[in-house]
C-alpha cells in the first residue's frame, strides 16, 4: 500500500530507458492553479483533521483510567499511526507529486517511504486485533479473552512486524537523476535535479515485494476481519432474538450491537479509502503503460487524497457513535479555555500589580522631601 508517484519516479531504471520516448511530453501536462489549490486545500484539511482529532482522541482515552480496556488501547494505537501518517505521508507525497523531483535529500527518500509502509501496516493490523478482541468477547465469551497486558503485547508484535516488512524500503529507495537526465534536454527546470525511486535488483522481485505487501497489508488483513465482524453479527442477531423479554440483557446486546457498528465503520471507511490506491498501484506495478498519460498525477493525487482521508475516520466515528467521547471532547475544549482565561486572568493581574507599584512609586516621588 505504498504511495506510487509519477511513473518516472518509480520506474526501474533499465525500463525507463527503453521507454524515454514516453517522457518527451512530460512537461507538457500540467494541472491548473485552481485546481492545485483545491487539492493543497482539501489536503491541509484532511490532516488537520487528522492530526487534530487523533490527538484528542488519545489525550481523553490516556486521562480516563476507567476507559483503558483492550479496545480503546488498540484503537489510541490506530491513532498514533494515523498520526504518523498524516505527517510523513501527506507534506512530502503532495510535494513530490507536483515538483515532479526530490529535493528532501537521500535520508528523507528513505525514511519516508520506511514510514509510511509502517504506518500503513500497524493501522490495518491494529484493526485485525480488535476485530480478534471483539470476536472473543462476543462470540467466545467464556474462551480465552485478550486483556490489557495482552494488548500491549499485541502493539508491541505488529510495530515489530511491520517494521520487518518495511525494511527493504530502506534498502532499495534511493536518490537518483537518471530518470530526469532525458527530460533535462527538453526542460531545463529538470536540469541537476533528482528524484526518489525504488532501485529493485529485477523487475520480478519489485513484482514480487509488492505483490506480497499488498496482500498482507491489505487484501489479508480486511478478509479476515470481515470474517470476524460477520460471525460476530450473526451471533448477536441470535442472542437479541432470545433475550428480548430480558430489559437488562437486551441493554447490554444494544451497547455492544453500538460498539460494533463503530468499528465496522471504522474498517469499512478504511478499507474503502485504500481501495481506489491500492488498485492505482495494482495497475501500475503490472502494466504501468496504462498510466503513461498526461492525468496521471491528476488520478493518482485523487486516489491519495481518499487514503488520507481513513486518517480521519477514526475520530470522526469514536466521536459520533460514542456519547462519552463527545462529553469527554466537551470537557477538554472547556479545560482548555479555562486555562487560556487562568492565564489570560495572572498576566493581567501582574500587569496591573506592576502598574499600581509604578503609581506608588510616582506618588511617593512627587511628595516633598521632608514628609
């Protein structure tokens, strides 16, 4: 689920030196400035949003002790890689794409692609382990039930394992000018620049990784959670309809049928939101001719944008579905307040105290000598 830019930026250098005649237009192609800044706008949204609403999110579940359950743990987890991605994802890609070179240097090429990888991952399998909790303690209530410890355990595996499955980002991106050189006779704006592109041993084993990261971090990962969440509607449509004379037991089904529907939300939003890029990617790894026109940074920043905005559906849906994080938010923007007026209240009263001892001072400056 890596981010692909242009297809020069991408391409392995001995394809695109066979193909140089597709490039000779390149420059030719570029988005008005309208609807470059339509998008920089609806960027900068998206990671306010992001930024902002994951933050809060995980300052009211870190303050409430009585909120730590597994659930909120691993969805204050999905949050930090939210974060993470709305940071080392949306400022670099949205450059990259509309310079059409790499000016971030070598360390950045790499880190950012090791970053976003990551993040990705550990956001899809946070949400396979609260599909897992969630099946457990609904379908398997009397079977093994993940706990808190068990949870942090659970982080501390898939930052771990997507770490593993990230490194040869570090290996293979590279900071190059071979791509640019044959545009450089055409375009003096391409002259001494370079980019940041995969630098793969063969074509088979690019094919091969990415193929590979796009199951496990994507066609797996929603399989099995769709599995999960079936079972568990299944489950909970044949208890409502035993316990319906039951007042406190049907409370209780209604609160988790509430809690379920949330996270659906959140995997559905998810899965939805990365499904436009994945298949961008699918195509331009296997026939990527297909993209060699001049709107390809148009549709590929569009299906970008809709992955970036599953960086807001976290708190967008905890906050909807979930009375007491609205109360929670009410509460922190109020604290808040108070403490701009606390503040607001002492430098006032210092100013003041400061004024009155200059007017004492005055006063006594003014009085005859000999009083």
């Amino acid at each position: 689920m890596m981010d692909k830019t242009t297809p020069i930026h991408n391409m392995d250098p001995s394809v695109a030196n066979s193909n140089k005649s597709q490039f000779l237009h390149f420059e030719s192609c570029q988005p008005s400035l309208p609807a470059f800044l339509l998008l920089i706008i609806a960027y900068a949204v998206v990671m306010l949003v992001g930024l902002l609403g994951n933050l809060c999110l995980i300052i009211i579940i870190k303050k409430q002790k009585e909120s730590q359950n597994v659930t909120n743990i691993l969805i204050a987890n999905l949050s930090i890689s939210d974060i993470l991605i709305c940071v080392m994802c949306i400022p670099f890609t949205v450059a990259y794409t509309w310079m059409d070179y790499w000016v971030f240097g070598e360390p950045m090429c790499k880190i950012t692609a090791f970053v976003q990888s990551m993040s990705v991952s550990v956001s899809t399998f946070s949400l396979v382990l609260i599909a897992v909790e969630r099946h457990q303690l609904i379908v398997n209530p009397r079977g093994w039930k993940p706990n808190v410890s068990h949870a942090f355990w659970g982080i501390v595996f898939i930052w771990a394992l997507s770490l593993i499955l990230s490194t040869p980002f570090l290996i293979f991106y590279q900071v190059s000018d071979d791509p640019l050189k044959n545009l450089s006779s055409h375009s003096e704006s391409y002259t001494n620049k370079t980019v940041c592109i995969e630098m793969w041993p063969s074509i088979e084993v690019q094919l091969g990784f990415t193929t590979t990261m796009l199951v496990f971090q994507y066609f797996f990962p929603l399989g099995f959670i769709f599995i999960c969440y079936l079972k568990i509607f299944v489950c909970l449509q044949k208890r409502y309809s035993k316990v319906d004379k039951i007042r406190e037991n049907g409370n209780r089904l209604n609160e988790n049928r509430r809690i379920n529907i949330m996270l659906i939300s959140i995997v559905v939003t998810f899965g939805a939101c990365w499904l436009p890029l994945n298949i961008f990617n699918i195509v331009f790894d296997w026939n990527y001719e297909t993209l060699m026109h001049c709107h390809h940074n148009v549709v590929f920043t569009l299906c970008h944008l809709v992955a970036m905005i599953s960086t807001c559906v976290n708190p967008i849906f905890y906050g909807f579905l979930n009375k007491n994080f609205q109360k929670d938010m009410i509460i922190l923007l109020h604290n808040f307040r108070c403490f701009e007026s606390q503040e607001l209240y002492e430098n006032i009263a210092l100013s003041t105290l400061n004024t009155d001892m200059s007017k004492g001072s005055l006063k006594l400056s003014s009085m005859p000598a000999n009083i």
